[in-house]
C-alpha cells in the first residue's frame, strides 16, 4: 500500500508540473468525436470506413479521437449532446439518418464544428419540416458535408464490368430511385458507353436509363430476396455482370451469383471482399466512397484552422471515390482504367460528356 501511494503521488506531482508549463498535448489537442449510425463500428462499412479517417488522424495530426455507438435511433441526439457536454471540437455523425440531429445540434451550437458522412445541407425541399422531417434549408457554417462523386467511380466501374462481359450485356438496379442511387447508375452506364466508344462494342446495360431517368428498383434497401430475385431475373436477360445499389439487398443478388456461378457482382460504397468476404469469389470490383479520406480531410482543416460549412466532394482527384481492385483484370484492363480515371480527374473525360448532356 505504501508503495502503491507513492507511485500516485509521484504521478500527480509529474502532473502539477505538465499543468504549470501548458498542459500535455493530449489535453490541448483538438478533440473529435464520432456518432455511428446502427450498424456499429465494426460494420464494415460506413462507420468502420469512416473512423479509420479519425484514427489515421490519431496517428498523424495527434488529434484525440473517441466514438460513440448508437443502438436506437434515439442514441443520435443523446450522444451529440454526450460529446457536447464533453467540450469536443469536432463532432462527426454518420449517415443520412443523423441529418436531422445533427442539424439541429450545429444550429444550437454555433462555435461547434460538426462534419456529416455522406450527407449535406441544405435538405429541406418540397413538403419537408425543418427540425422534422429535414435538417436545414440553409447550408450551416459550422457543419461540413461529406459527399461523394460516386458517378466518377462508378464510371470506371461501367468500363470494368463491359470489358469483362462475355454475354454482351451488363446490369444495374437500385433501392430507390433518388439521386445518392441513381448518381452510381449513371456513372456506371456512362462506364459502358465510354467503352462501347472505344472499343467499338456494343455491350448493353439493363436496369437502368439516364435519359429516362428510370430503371429497375426494388423499392427497399434489406429484403435480400427481391436482390436475388432481380439478380435471376437480370442473368435470364442474358446479364453476366450485375451492380446492386441498394445496401443489403445487394446481398441477395451476389448469393444468387454465388450459388449460380452464373454473374459477377459489383459492390458500392465499399469494397465488398472485406465487408462481405463471403462472396470474394463473385465480386468482380467495387464502387468506393473513402469515407477515411474525407474525414481525415475535415479533421486536417479543423486542426490548422481552414474548417468552414458547406460541401465537401469525395473525387478521384482527391482520393475520396475509387475503385477497387478488378477481380482476373488483364494488363490492358488495367492500364485503360488507369487512363480513364486520370482523363476523370483531369476534367478531360466526364461522366455528363459521354452521356451527351
């Protein structure tokens, strides 16, 4: 016991001395903290993706990182206001799901800077209640939203999957027919036609229109069976290569892919060999939004003091969208894709260009 008070007391003096020259630099360095959405922070996905952003962070910038999980959508308000009570400097919410919380925080909290992953302001069109239905009309000073050009990526994604045809015929479906989905089935049909045009090909894309603005949807974002069953569906039209945006239902259709050995299946938002291993062997690339690289970007300008609202856009320019590796990809593949994606990031090639509009 004796030993033990002196080992206390010695740390407490090494403390009053820290204090007298300034403080450590953990207590003076700037804090963030992250609110996951309901899938936890081993998801594998958006939460996972997105503090790998604030531990890089850790790393370099010597920032403090901390998370908070929410269970219940409920959590979303208690932990923002957990990490405000805890004077933190940067607060990150994850998901579409937090924009109202989150807005509605930032506006309480003025001199709080807040980032949301994969969301922005303003969201309050049409019949939208602010603080109900919506976050803000307005973009907020203080809250930087983290979005994606997942288009760009998804236009590579489009040339991967019609150079590795060997029907002719490519598909793609959505959740539902609103722009953070639609915005990868342009992109990847603009990925088709590109390679159509260079190659003078005519592989065909099912499920999906940019000039009509329509195509196949199953309305929902889980039922995995409605992904099997439009997986099926797609490979009875002659479709060997099939990219599902729509969360977990895209599940459904690499099981069908699996069990079928019939398709390959592009994932998005992700690479779905590390959050869905399961299916490696069908999964042919993935759409990514580096959600790491964004946050680690919004912390980077929140510590040298260059943080301000608005939007901030993942590109393949700047590392926020990418590619994952093409499963069995030739050398040529390989080097066409690294032509494109130089001519997207340049603006000499874009997605609007091919598409004609």
């Amino acid at each position: 016991m004796k030993k033990l008070y002196f080992v206390v007391a010695a740390l407490v003096v090494a403390s009053m001395v820290l204090t007298a020259c300034g403080g450590t630099a953990a207590s003076s360095s700037l804090k963030v903290g992250q609110v996951t959405d309901l899938g936890g922070i081993d998801d594998k996905s958006f939460n996972a993706t997105a503090y790998a952003g604030v531990t890089q962070a850790v790393k370099d910038l010597g920032v403090q990182g901390k998370y908070l999980e929410s269970t219940q959508q409920s959590d979303y308000a208690k932990n923002i206001q957990q990490f405000l009570d805890e004077n933190t400097d940067l607060i990150i919410t994850v998901g579409f799901l937090l924009g109202v919380d989150t807005a509605t925080a930032a506006k309480a909290n003025p001199n709080t800077k807040f980032a949301i992953v994969d969301y922005s302001y303003p969201d309050c069109f049409g019949d939208a209640v602010e603080g109900q239905t919506c976050g803000s009309k307005t973009e907020l000073p203080n809250v930087l939203g983290l979005t994606f050009s997942t288009d760009q990526a998804g236009f590579l994604a489009g040339y991967a999957a019609a150079a590795s045809s060997k029907t002719g015929k490519v598909a793609t479906f959505g959740g539902i027919n609103i722009p953070p989905v639609t915005i990868f089935m342009k992109g990847f049909e603009a990925g088709v036609k590109y390679y159509n045009q260079q190659k003078s090909a005519k592989v065909e894309l099912l499920g999906w229109s940019t000039s009509a603005n329509d195509g196949t949807f199953t309305g929902d974002f889980s039922d995995q069976a409605k992904g099997k069953a439009n997986a099926e569906s797609f490979v009875q039209e002659g479709a060997d290569v099939i990219m599902p945006v729509a969360g977990p239902v895209g599940l459904g259709s690499a099981a069908y892919c699996k069990e079928s050995k019939s398709c390959w299946i592009v994932g998005v938002d992700t690479d779905w060999t590390v959050s869905a291993p399961e299916y490696k062997d069908v999964i042919l690339t993935s759409v990514m939004k580096n959600m790491n690289v964004a946050v680690y970007d919004a912390i980077k300008a929140a510590k040298d003091g260059s943080f301000k609202g608005g939007v901030y856009t993942g590109t393949l320019a700047n590392g926020g969208v990418g590619l994952a590796d093409v499963n069995g990809a030739s050398a040529d593949l390989k080097a066409e894709l690294d032509a494109a994606k130089k001519a997207l990031s340049d603006g000499s090639l874009t997605v609007d260009g091919v598409l004609g509009k």
